[in-house]
C-alpha cells in the first residue's frame, strides 16, 4: 500500500543506481506515478550484491513503487520514445556524466521550451568545478568529503560507513527539492532545474562534525558528554548518554558508585570531562558483570538514556517495532515476505507492497498510454528497440 500525498505527479526516473532512483521510489511511495527507464543490460544496481529473481537490495529499495520500461537509447527511435515520455512529465529524474542526457536528447534545455513547467532533477558527482567530469560512488565522495575519517576505527584508519549513507541522503535531499519546486511551481513561478551534487550533499550531512573540527581543530575534540558511548554487558553492548547532571547522579545509583554522586571533581559537566578517562573506565568495567536487559532496566528506572545494541534480527524482532507501522511486507516471487522500511511519515499498519518491477514488465503497457498501437510495438520489440519483461515476440 502507498499513500496518495502525490497521486497524479508523472515522474520520469532514467536515473541508475541508488541516489536518483531513491528520489523517485519516495516520489512514487508518496502516490506520484513514476515510469522508471533501464537500458536493455538492466539498471546497473540489479547486479550490484548479488541478484535474486533479476534484483539486489541495491535496485530493489529505490524502485519500489515504479513502473517499469526498458528501452535502447542508443537508437534513434529508442531517443524519440524518451522525448515522448518526457514531454508530459512533471519531474524528469537524471544522474548520468554530464553530456550524456544531451545525447540523448533529454537534457533540461532540450526539454524546458515544450515543458517550461518541468521540474528536472539532476544529480552529479562533484558537480560544477575541475571535477565535473569525475566519476562518483558513494565510497569515493565519503572519501573525498572527510566522512571516511570522521568514522574512524580504534586503531585510527579511516572507515566507509557500513551503508549507502551519501547516496541515501542525496535521495532524501532530492526529493524535498522537488517537494519545493512544486509549490514554487504551484505559485506560478514555472518550473525548476535543481542541481544536487554527492559532495555537497556529503557535506551538508556532516555539516555538525565539520564545525565540531573546526571549533576544535588545534586540539582534540572532547567527548559530547560523560560517560557516553557504547558499553559492553555480559551478554551483548548497550548505549549510555549522560546529557544532565540528574543523569549522571541516576547512573551513579544504577551502578553503584553513590559516592560520585558527592565528588567535587564530578559536580558539573565540565568538571567530568576533565576526569573523562576515569569515570568511563569505571562504568565500563562495571557493565560488563550483568547482561544489557537488566542494565536497561536499571538505567530505565534513573531516567538515564539507554538502549541496546541490536542485529536487524533483534531489532525487527523488537516489540515496539513489531507494533509498529514503519515496517511494510514484500509481496511477489522470491521476495514474497520480507521486511521493507516505510517512508517516515507515510506508514499504516500491516502494509504489504509489490516488490520492484522486473525489467521491461510494463513496456507494452506504457507505450499503450503514451498512443503506440499494437502493430508498432511489436516492431519496436522485434527490433530489440525496446524490451518486454513479459514476453518475447519472435523476429
């Protein structure tokens, strides 16, 4: 089930990958219509982390909700079936190298005088500059941007953050864009050409660490609290945040160490961080004689912030999250039941949804709506111009 908030929106996702088609699977989830175009080889993210019935968890996520075509924009009559899509679109969704949507005779100029309405969404690399024409993963802007080094392990190496956190975020940045240049549009203000580039999108995410080394940058950083952190238990690992001196005192009493609780040197926050090493050391070694449900328990009772640190088994296993209304059901093939996280905001209880079209599973249907009878889709299909996931017709 996905909600209307969008019902009537036309959408044209040729974008690849996870950024640009994540925009488009919010679009969509949000109740747009969105057709997604793949070339005849498929979105590369369908191969991407090893595939089940034709997807990954790479293209299955941000493509939820789309309909699907697979045309060859390398022919002539594959470029023209392009322009005829993107004539009534509403929001044109592209991420290629620049001069590849040129090519294809889908750029924003090429578009804006018959569509001067359009909303065109572009997401770069490294955007205008000496890097325009770089190529950009998520890994290699995390490195560039300083993310990598931000999350550091123990011993100091710089580390990839374990997800697609850049390319999620562009998604999101993305699609609140568009969200704006509709009402600008609404407010009679035309159409919008809005440029989102990975970099500046990795930046605007750490914008709180890369103020927090510049605050700090002549010496380290001291910790947002103490004790903070993430703590062993005998049984497992909980997080502990200490944001008040009532907090502190609570933990005091949880752990035992009542004493503290008096100590001139632990009064005030600032006081605590300059016995950092001490008092982290001690409830470090205390955490770990009693399993995390009775920690949180305890912390629980002090009004102390706490939680555990859980595995996506446990956590979707959680019974909070399984009261929830944020976790939605795949339906179809091999994906029939597993779990899929709803768009924050547009979740309802005991949803199921369609997992992602496979490739070209509505060409035929699409280019129905779009004026093309039957006798030429059939030809365009026998000349491999475009492909139809449901069936083949013989040459």
């Amino acid at each position: 089930m996905l909600n209307s908030d969008y019902a009537g929106l036309r959408v044209l996702d040729v974008s690849q990958g996870f950024a640009g088609p994540y925009c488009g699977a919010i679009l969509a989830r949000s109740g747009a219509s969105v057709i997604k175009v793949e070339p005849p080889v498929g979105d590369w993210a369908r191969k991407i982390g090893g595939a089940v019935d034709g997807h990954t968890a790479f293209s299955m996520v941000p493509n939820i909700g789309k309909r699907a075509i697979c045309l060859d924009g390398a022919d002539a009559e594959g470029r023209a079936i392009l322009a005829r899509l993107a004539k009534d679109a509403d929001v044109v969704i592209q991420n290629f190298r620049p001069g590849v949507v040129e090519r294809m005779g889908i750029a924003d100029a090429q578009l804006r005088a018959e569509n001067p309405n359009l909303v065109y969404v572009s997401i770069l690399g490294f955007g205008a500059g000496p890097y325009a024409k770089r190529p950009a993963t998520d890994a290699i802007v995390q490195g560039f941007t300083g993310m990598m080094n931000m999350n550091k392990d123990a011993r100091g190496a710089p580390r990839r953050i374990g997800m697609l956190a850049v390319d999620t975020a562009a998604g999101v940045y993305a699609a609140q864009q568009v969200g704006a240049a509709l009402y600008s549009r609404l407010a009679g203000r035309g159409g919008h050409h809005i440029k989102i580039s990975l970099i500046e999108v990795a930046a605007a995410f750490q914008a709180m660490p890369i103020i927090d080394d510049a605050m700090h940058r002549d010496r380290p950083s001291p910790p947002l609290s103490v004790p903070i952190g993430t703590f062993a238990t005998s049984d497992g690992h909980i997080n502990l945040s200490c944001v008040s001196n009532s907090m502190f005192h609570g933990i005091c009493r949880a752990i035992g160490k009542e004493e503290w609780i008096d100590d001139q040197r632990f009064a005030t926050e600032n006081l605590r961080l300059q016995h950092a090493a001490e008092i982290t050391d001690a409830v470090t070694a205390v955490l770990t004689t009693r399993p995390s449900a009775e920690w949180i328990k305890e912390f629980e009772e002090q009004d102390v912030l706490c939680g555990p640190v859980q595995n996506y088994v446990s956590f979707l296993d959680d019974p909070h999250v399984r009261k929830s209304d944020f976790v939605a059901t795949l339906e179809g093939g091999a994906f029939e039941g597993m779990p899929l996280m709803q768009i924050p905001g547009t979740g309802t209880s005991g949803s199921r949804v369609s997992a992602s079209a496979a490739l070209g599973e509505h060409t035929r249907e699409i280019l129905e709506e779009f004026g093309y009878a039957a006798e030429e889709i059939d030809r365009l299909l026998r000349k491999a111009v475009v492909i139809d996931g449901k069936r083949k017709v013989q040459k």
